[in-house]
C-alpha cells in the first residue's frame, strides 16, 4: 500500500489575507437550509420584541414584526438578482447580515426611547439601500477620462486614445457586461489595455463563464492592439487565464516588454504577473526594468495591483501606472471610505489618479465584484472604464 501524502497545490500569498478568510467563512453560509435561515430571522425579531416589551405590547409587537418583515424583504432583495440576470452570488450571507443589521437598528431604537414607528424609518433606509447597491450601482458603469502628455511625443500628431479596463469578474453576461462592450464600440479607442481578473472567484471553473469572458472580451477591437496581464492567481490561475484568451485578439503580457508604434511616437508597454508576494513581485519588476527599452516614448506599467507603485516610481523609469484589484473599496461609507482593502498598501492607493515621484499611477474601480460571501453590491463606488487620452508635449 503507498502511504505517501498526495501533492499538493502551493498555497497561495492572499489564501491567509483577512479579507478572503472572511470571504471563505461568509460563503459556508450558504449551505444553511432556508428553514434555519428564517429561523434565524425570527430569533432576532424575538429578541427585539423582549427587549421592546418592557414599553407594552403596542409597543414591542410592531417593532418586533417590523424586524421581522425588513428581514424578509432583504432577502427577497438579494434572492431576486440571479432571477433579474443581474448577479450570480449567495443569496444567504448577504440576507442574514441584513437581517442583523435591521434587529441592531430596532434595537438602538428602544436603547434610544423613540416611538415604535420611528424604526421603520431607518429599517426603510436600510432596505432602500440594500436594494439600490445590489440592483443598480453594479450596472452604472461609466467613463472615467484622463490625459496626459507624454515627453517625445509630436505635438502635431492625433492624441492616442487608450482605453484601461479591469477586473471585469464575469460570472454570466449581464447587462453590465452588455454596457461595457456597448461603450467600448461607442469610443472607438485606439488602444486597449487590461488589467486582469476576468472571473469571479466563484465561477473560475465553470464553463459556461468562460464561453461567456470569451464572447465579452473576443468582441474588443483597436487598431494599435489589445493587452491584458493575468489577475490575482487564487481567482484565475496561469492556465486559466490562458484557456480565456486562447484564440483570441489579445496579446496577454506575461513579464515582458512590447514597443507599440502610434502616429505621436512609441509606447514601451510591459505587462507583469502578479503573485501578491511581495518580494516576488518587486524582484520580478527590477528584471524587467534592466531590460526597459531605450528608444524615446512612453514607458507604461500594466499591472493587477498597485502594490509595487513606490518602487516603480523610485525607479524613474515608468511614466504611467495601470492597474486595479481593489474594486475602490467596492464598498464605500460616507466620510469613513472603503472598510476593507485588498491591497498591501492599504487603501494608500485604493482608486483613481495618484503621482508616485514622477510616475502616474491610476488605479481604476473596476467593472465587475468580488466573489465568493462578499455581497454582489456597490455602494458609493460605481463601476468605471478610464479613457487616457495621450498627446504630444
């Protein structure tokens, strides 16, 4: 009999992160039967209504059903995406956190001593939100649009449209997905650059979401050429990623350097591979930066991540920065800002346009959402697509 241990696949830098243990944890609550989940419900309703109870039925009872139905109708919120062709998540985790949300606010009420039906004001709040973060936000892409001069360049020549997409997490073609690619017909840009993540984590392996990346992304078209570098490896490992664009009018850039010719002068593109380790990754990008061309252009990065920012700016030899990873949060509250951020740095440079020494560096929003538990939602942070448009000095 062979005793010895089967391999293993390497476990990979984010596995340990917080952010994907929570991700991981919130998940298995998808597997509570629906039963346990009213009840769960209903335990939350109860104990408002003990506490609320020591002001008289009138009182407690309305409270407590109150509770109960906002509970409900959260779910019914969540529950309803799939069916709308909106978003494919869980539909558990997102209901139960709802449902202790709208209990802590009945809760608070009473600590407060406000009357009964003053709850239902913040409990419709809450509902109203959940509602507009999971059915409408997700699908107000839009265009973010950034310029810059380039050193070299001919002034006299046509600016360069360069158009930066990520993180587009595809689960099923939705009508996000529609208005990405309506968009990108609409601007007509001259160049196209990706910057990684094409699946959601939860459908990595599914076949029906890789027919459905390759018709989204086999639809883009430039004159000058259309790149992308593979995203988080734990969402689309290398092979992966390759299945993706096999065939395909991409050219993916796995740490190497491609020089592309536009009327205005050259643009040196290196495209890099992220791991999430640190040392990997600023080791990988010091290679490559020995071999960075020398002829005059724009030098650009394309990277997953912002994490090696710092060190792309101190190098002195990158102009322009592309990336994503972070979603901006996805999640974003009034003054506080994004709770959570995946990347090392923080939210250091969490979402838009930043100067690293003489480096630009934007890290974009995004298009699509973070899988597994994590609520299909947005919230004060629209999906967006940035349009560069590049000129001569």
């Amino acid at each position: 009999m062979n005793n010895r241990p089967k391999p293993t696949e390497p476990k990979q830098p984010l596995e340990d992160s917080r952010l994907h243990q929570i991700l991981v944890a919130t998940n298995r609550l998808q597997d509570i039967p629906d039963r346990q989940v009213f009840a769960s419900m209903a335990f939350n309703a109860a104990a408002v209504f003990l506490l609320w109870s020591s002001r008289g039925l009138e009182q407690a009872l309305p409270v407590a059903g109150l509770t109960l139905l906002g509970s409900v109708a959260g779910w019914m919120i969540v529950n309803e995406l799939p069916r709308a062709n909106l978003s494919f998540g869980p539909d558990k985790p997102s209901a139960l956190a709802l449902s202790v949300l709208i209990a802590l606010i009945a809760l608070m009420g009473s600590a407060l001593g406000v009357d009964s039906f003053a709850v239902a004001i913040p409990i419709s709040l809450v509902l109203a939100l959940a509602f507009y973060a999971t059915h409408m936000e997700p699908f107000r892409l839009g265009v973010s649009e950034e310029a810059l001069t380039v050193k070299g360049w001919d002034a006299a020549a046509p600016p360069v449209k360069l158009l930066h997409i990520g993180d587009i997490h595809v689960e099923r073609v939705t009508p996000r997905e529609q208005r990405l690619n309506a968009l990108i017909e609409a601007i007509q840009p001259d160049i196209i650059v990706f910057s990684g993540d094409f699946v959601n984590l939860s459908y990595t392996n599914d076949e029906t979401a890789k027919q459905a990346i390759r018709d989204i992304v086999g639809a883009w078209r430039a004159p000058l050429g259309v790149y992308g570098v593979p995203g988080t490896p734990i969402v689309e490992p290398l092979p992966r990623v390759l299945a993706f664009v096999d065939g395909l009018n991409m050219q993916l850039l796995a740490n190497r350097w491609v020089t592309v010719e536009t009327a205005a002068g050259l643009l040196h593109l290196l495209g890099m591979i992220t791991t999430h380790d640190m040392a990997t990754d600023r080791a990988a990008l010091a290679e490559k930066l020995k071999l960075t061309p020398s002829a005059p252009g724009l030098r650009m990065l394309l990277m997953h991540t912002p994490d090696v920012a710092p060190e792309a700016g101190a190098s002195g030899q990158i102009d322009l920065y592309v990336c994503g990873h972070t979603h901006g949060g996805q999640i974003r509250l009034p003054l506080i800002g994004a709770p959570f951020s995946s990347s090392h740095l923080g939210s250091r440079f969490i979402m838009g346009r930043y100067r690293v020494d003489d480096l630009t560096l934007y890290t974009t929003r995004g298009v699509g959402m973070e899988g597994l538990g994590a609520p299909r939602a947005r919230l004060l942070c629209p999906p967006e697509i940035v349009l560069w448009t590049l000129r001569g000095e």
